[in-house]
C-alpha cells in the first residue's frame, strides 16, 4: 500500500470514529446537562480517564520516563499529567445490591412462578417458598425483613400485612426512586457494552458478542408491539440464565480454582422518531 494510500484509509478511519463519537456524546452531554453537570467537571474526568488508560498502554515501561509518555500520548501538558497521576483516586465500580440479587433470584426461579410464568406471591417467613428463604439464599448478613423494606421502598414488591406475604410489582429492576442506583446501572450496563464493542473493534476478530437489529419505517403501533416481544424475550433469558449461572458459580466456589473472571449479559431496545434515511430498511450489525 502506497503512502498516499495509507494516509487517506488512515484519515477515512478518523472520519468514521469522529461521526461514532458525535453519536456517543450526545446523549452523554443530554444527561450532564439535565443533571447539572457542567462541561469542566466532564472534562476533568475525561483527562483522567485518558491518563489511566495511557498509563496502562505503558504499563511496561514505567519509570522516569512515564510522564513524558503519557503527555505524548494524551497531548495534555506534563503538569497536568503529573497533577492527575498524583491524585488518582477513583470511584469504585457499583457492585449489585443483595436487593437486586433477590429481586433477579425471585423473577428467574421457576418455583415461584404460577402455570403462566408469573412470579406467585411468598409468605414472608418460613421454608421455601417463602421470602425469608429466598432472601437467606443470597446472603444471611442482613435480616430478611431489611431487604423487604428496601424493595418495598424501590416500588417493586409489595408487602400485605393482612396476609402476611410478599407480592413482586415489576418484571424489572427498574428503581426509579432511586436515582444513584439508576445512575450506577447506567455506568455499569453501558460501560460494559460499551468496552465490549471497543475491544472488539481493536481486535483482530471480536471478543465478545455485540449485536443489534435495526429497523424504520415503522408506525408507532408497530413499534410497541417490538417492545412486548423483546420484554417476552428478556423474561425467556433471564429464566435460562439466571440458574445456569447461579449453578456454575457453586461449581467454580467447590472445584477451588481462581474465580477472577466476571461476565453481564445484556439486551436492549430503543425506538425514535426517524431523522434521517441513513441506514437500510432492516440491518443486522
């Protein structure tokens, strides 16, 4: 490949991740701004997560040299550099509450569902089935009746105290009145889908399983009846999964072997007003 050659796939490339970016920022900069969050505080962490990351490129030649190394590779001045990387405390990843835990346990176990699939109320203490048991089945540190406060609290279950029994409200962990946990799904579900597609991009083949379905030229009608389907489709994964999982995690605890690996598994949908003719009828990615 001749120089000239190179050079244009090398500034087509560009182009191409410059339009990936503008699509990625947009809702990023929707969100600061309905939060508050102005573009400096955006941009301190972005220097950051930038300096991390050189950091990590170089990790195998760290030395004196290191601040120069990441100053070329970020192009952020070396005082700068050297101001973050003395100050590099970070906020920890958030971890899935024993609520969530309990809640995703309840939706999957097919014990607790009735003949339609439908999660059957608990009695809230005793033996299984019950939502003491289910609770001390994911963790026994925190008494049973904390748990149910809290998703009590979070909408999604509803306790009758007449009848001594739990009811689930929801078919999904979705708790909106509480923001810091909304915010920490946000985090944890995009950043991770978001690492997948950049690792398999970098990669010589992909690494991990991202893909999507596109369609326009829908009515709005049609459009809610994708949503039932892919609601019916979670429930149908979530049922498979959660027990597989939970049966190969009892499995690696008793073989003794490293249990250092971690993996989210994913589905989601969004619908919009068309703006553009961009893409094809229908595309898979």
């Amino acid at each position: 490949m001749s120089d000239v050659t190179a050079d244009l796939s090398k500034d087509s490339d560009q182009r191409a991740l410059q339009e990936a970016l503008n699509r990625l920022l947009a809702p990023l900069a929707e969100l600061c701004l309905a939060r508050g969050m102005t573009f400096p505080a955006v941009e301190e962490m972005l220097k950051r997560a930038f300096v991390e990351k050189a950091r990590a490129g170089h990790s195998s030649t760290l030395g004196g040299r290191d601040i120069s190394r990441v100053s070329a590779a970020t192009g952020l001045p070396r005082r700068e550099v050297t101001r973050i990387t003395q100050d590099r405390a970070r906020p920890a990843a958030v971890r899935p509450s024993a609520a969530t835990k309990i809640f995703t346990s309840w939706l999957a176990n097919r014990k607790l569902k009735d003949e339609d699939g439908k999660p059957v109320p608990l009695k809230r203490q005793g033996p299984m089935p019950s939502f003491e048991a289910l609770s001390q089945s994911i963790t026994r540190d925190v008494h049973h009746r904390t748990h149910l406060e809290e998703l009590c609290r979070l909408g999604l279950t509803h306790y009758d105290a007449e009848t001594d029994t739990v009811q689930l409200l929801r078919d999904a962990f979705v708790p909106h009145q509480d923001k810091a946990r909304m915010f920490g799904f946000l985090g944890n579900n995009v950043g991770d889908h978001m690492a997948a597609a950049v690792e398999n991009v970098m990669a010589d083949k992909s690494q991990h399983l991202e893909q999507a379905i596109f369609a326009d030229e829908l009515t709005t009608e049609s459009t809610a009846k994708i949503q039932l389907l892919m609601q019916a489709q979670w429930k149908s994964l979530l049922s498979a999964m959660v027990p597989e999982i939970e049966s190969l995690i009892e499995a690696d605890k008793a073989s003794g072997k490293p249990a250092d690996q971690r993996v989210r598994l994913g589905l989601y949908s969004y619908q919009t007003t068309n703006r553009a003719p961009s893409e094809s009828p229908v595309e898979k990615s």
